[in-house]
C-alpha cells in the first residue's frame, strides 16, 4: 500500500481534500488495498467549480485559437503513446482487466485526442445562412458550453474519461472531472499529462470521492453549464433531475442490455461457425462482462441452438482466469465484492426462474473478485437476468424462429445502445440492422467502435451522443449572427 496521494486537481494545484479524508483503492485480484486517494467533498467540489468558472470567463483557452487547441490534444495524444507501457499497467491493476486490455484502452484513449484535434481544426469558420438578399450577412457560429462536469464510471474509466474531455477542450470548455471513486487512478495521471502538455490552469479539475456527494454536488451546481454522465439508469435519472433545477445541458449514457442475433446461416460452414461462437464469447464475456455493450443476450436461430450452445459452453470453461498481467490470464476479476455479490444474485434468480446453468455459475477457489463465465440456458424475457444489466460475466440464451421474431426479441428491451446480426444473407442484415433500435448496430460483429461515430443508445439507454461530430457538438452552442450591411428605418410605426 502507498502512502496517500493528493488527488484532486483544483486551479493548476494538486491538493488533499479540505477535510483530510482519504479513500483505499482495492486491488479486485486478491482484494487488498494497494493505494490510497484523496477523498474530496462539496467544498473541494465548489472550490474546483470556481476555478474552472474563472478560467472560462476570465482565462485564455475559450479564446484560444483553434489551432492552438489543436495542438495541444496531440500533445497530449504523444505523451500517451510515451506513457502506454505505464497507464496501461495502472488500468489494469484499479479495474482488473487484462494488460493486453489496459494498453488497447491507451490507444483508444489516443485516438480520441487526435480524432477531435483533427475534427476541430478542419472545420470552417461557421455555416453561411442564405437570407435572400445581399444585404444580409448571416452565418451560425459555435462557442463553448462553458463549465462542464464530467462524471466517468468505473469500467473504462481512461477511455469514458477521454470521451468527455478530448471533445469538450476541443470546443473550448473548461471542466471538473470526477471519476469513479472505485478505480480513479488512471484519471488522475491523464490529468497529469494534460498539464504536462501546456494546459492553462484551472482548465481542467479533478475531484476524487463519491458519487452521492461530488457527483450530486456537480450535477445541482448553478456554475455548471453542462453535466455528462456515464453510469448506471438509477444513477443518471439523479443527475437528471438535479440538473433540471438549473436547466444545464445533459448528456447521458446509461448502459444496455444488447442482443446478439444469430441465424443458422451464419454458421453454414466450419469457419462461419468458429466465427460466431467465438464472437459471442468475446461480446459476452470481455472485462468479465462489465462492459455497457456487452452482448450478454444471445438471441440465436432454434434449429442451431443445441450444437452452438454446447460449444460456446465449452469453451466458455476453458476461460483463463487471473490477474490481468500474468502470461496467458485471458480473463480478470470483478472490480468489487458488490459488484460479485450482485453477479452472484442474478444468476441465483435465474436458476430459480428456470434458466439451465450449461457453463459456470461459480466463484473459483482462491482470493479476489473473480467469477466463472457463466452461460446460461433455456432463457425467456419474463427473468430478471435477461431484462436487467448485470455488469457481469453472465450470458442468456434465447431462441427464434423467424426473423420478425429475431427483431421482436431483440428490441423487446427498455434500453437500446447496441446490438448484432449474424447472417450470411446480405439482404437479411440490412433488414434487420434497420429494424432494430439500437443506437450502434453490428452486422456479423461485435464490439468495435471508431472515434469518428457518433456512439450513444435509444430509449433508456441516455440522452445525447458521444464521438463524431455529434460529440464535439454536446460540448457547443450554436450561435446565429444577423448582420444587416444596409440598415435603414422600417416604418413599422407611422409616430
């Protein structure tokens, strides 16, 4: 265990938390306390709002040349690529995924600083608006929120936190950030590399701690101008509501419970069905399924279901479990005893609702928050375990018949971020990838995304998208300017 690190960043000084409270952070491998963070509060909170309003109302960067803002996200893009060996390790250690993991999140977390720097920097300088005459003048500008709050979960907590913060000093903003009190390390030494890189102070602000009070306190603050949220539903309808009270902007991306469809002619030949087993497996049980796009619904043609489940079974058992640096670990731990004891709850439900456990539903022996990839068969949409998230290496098996059922099944959800088709019938996938409401959809793949696509879900899924333009326009305003180059009286009024 280290000695207490100052983690909340306010004004361009790192500092402990006014009341000298602290926080351990728990190793999910073997359950001890390997450091120990500054655990802030609502003064902290106030004190980092204050500095991040200061610096846009009275600072340089919302003024910034673009350019300028440019360069300085590659900046932080190549201190990234310098440092991948080192926060890689660090993402793998707080949120127990695999190395190989840790370092891919880096290069993600890469390609999203240079993504906006080059989509900010390539844009024109506002949308001319025809207004009929040529005396008018009139275009639409865009300028920054102002103050953001950026609340990241615990998963990715690298990738979600580079999400909100390469696009909103993109356009402009400046921010307080408040990452998972769970795993916040890796945050905290991205903050690092942002002042490393030039970034004016009071740009950018962290505040290590809870949810229920800096996040809270974020959401209801009335200097904050715009507030984004990744987590769970119950979490973000909070922040929502406490938003409402100042009428901020709000983005939100709240998980999913996503299909992976399968017909039978997907698995026609040998290769075709390696292919979609082996798929499944990586959409059901990457991170330990704490992934908000997993694809923890299998939803595959009757006829093929036998042979397919029993190989994904099998394979399914042979799943290396262990701490995520270790030679040939293919899998980590959960990140928490919660998060365990909440895996364990759903399978415990679904067995008792008439699931048929084919894989799993057990903790391994030894320490740590590990559990077994569980695959779980004979599933219906009437269980606990196929209508809600489980953020945990559990996957469902349902079945169909026909294609208007593969599509009913799998928009039969109140969420609606992502989802998958596999088939060989290209007249098929375009059918059913524009049938269903999800906000990404797959076709005979699952899980890749690009920093150029706009990511975000339907119904419960959230509010408003990340990436692609779409992601730098949450962090704008779009402002329309009039000009008139022949003014004259109207004589509207006769006096």
């Amino acid at each position: 265990m280290s000695a207490p690190q100052q983690t909340i960043h306010v004004g361009g000084e790192w500092r402990s938390a006014v009341s000298g409270a602290t926080r351990e952070i728990i190793d999910p491998v073997d359950a001890d306390v390997f450091a120990v963070v500054s655990e802030g509060g609502i003064t902290d909170t106030d004190d980092a709002v204050a500095a991040a309003r200061a610096a846009f109302d009275d600072g340089t960067w919302p003024r910034t040349p673009v350019a300028e803002r440019a360069a300085l996200l590659r900046r932080v893009a190549a201190l990234l690529e310098r440092d991948r060996e080192r926060i890689g390790a660090l993402e793998s250690r707080d949120a127990g995924k695999t190395l190989e993991e840790g370092r891919v999140d880096v290069d993600c977390v890469r390609d999203a600083f240079v993504y906006f720097a080059d989509l900010v920097v390539n844009e024109s300088g506002g949308r001319v608006v025809d207004a009929g005459s040529d005396e008018i003048h009139s275009i639409v500008v865009h300028e920054p929120v102002g103050v953001c709050a950026l609340i990241t979960p615990w998963n990715y907590p690298l990738l979600q936190a580079s999400w909100k913060i390469a696009p909103a000093l993109a356009a402009g903003n400046t921010f307080v950030i408040k990452p998972s009190e769970i795993t916040p390390l890796t945050t905290v030494a991205l903050m690092g590399l942002l002042m490393e890189a030039g970034l004016p102070q009071g740009v950018a602000n962290i505040v290590t701690g809870a949810g229920d009070t800096v996040g809270a306190r974020l959401a209801e603050h009335p200097d904050v101008d715009l507030v984004s949220f990744t987590g769970g539903l119950a979490s973000g309808t909070k922040v929502a509501r406490a938003a409402a009270e100042t009428v901020k902007k709000v983005a939100l991306e709240l998980g999913g419970k996503n299909p992976n469809v399968v017909f039978a002619d997907a698995c026609a030949t040998d290769e075709g069905f390696d292919t979609a087993v082996d798929q499944a497996l990586n959409a059901a049980f990457i991170h330990s399924g704490q992934v908000c796009s997993a694809g923890s619904r299998l939803i595959v043609e009757e006829p093929l279901r036998e042979r397919f489940v029993a190989e994904l079974a099998r394979r399914a058992e042979m799943i290396r479990l262990g701490r995520g640096t270790d030679p040939g670990v293919e899998c980590g731990p959960l990140v928490s005893a919660q998060q365990l004891a909440k895996t364990e709850d759903f399978v415990a439900s679904a067995l008792a609702e008439g699931a048929v456990l084919r894989a799993g539903g057990e903790r391994p022996d030894g320490p740590g928050y590990f559990y077994r990839p569980t695959v779980l068969d004979r599933c219906d949409r009437r269980m606990r375990v196929v209508r809600e998230e489980v953020f945990g290496p559990v996957l469902t098996v349902e079945t169909f018949r026909t294609e208007d059922e593969a599509v009913t099944l799998a928009n039969d959800t109140e969420y609606g971020l992502a989802g998958a088709v596999w088939t060989a019938d290209a007249g098929r996938a375009r059918r059913v990838a524009g049938r269903l409401r999800h906000g990404t959809v797959w076709i005979n793949d699952f899980h890749p995304y690009l920093p150029q696509a706009e990511w975000g879900g339907f119904g419960k899924s959230g509010i408003g998208r990340e990436l692609g333009p779409t992601g730098l326009a949450e962090y704008r305003e779009a402002k329309h300017i009039y000009q008139n180059l022949a003014p004259r009286p109207v004589r509207w009024f006769a006096g």
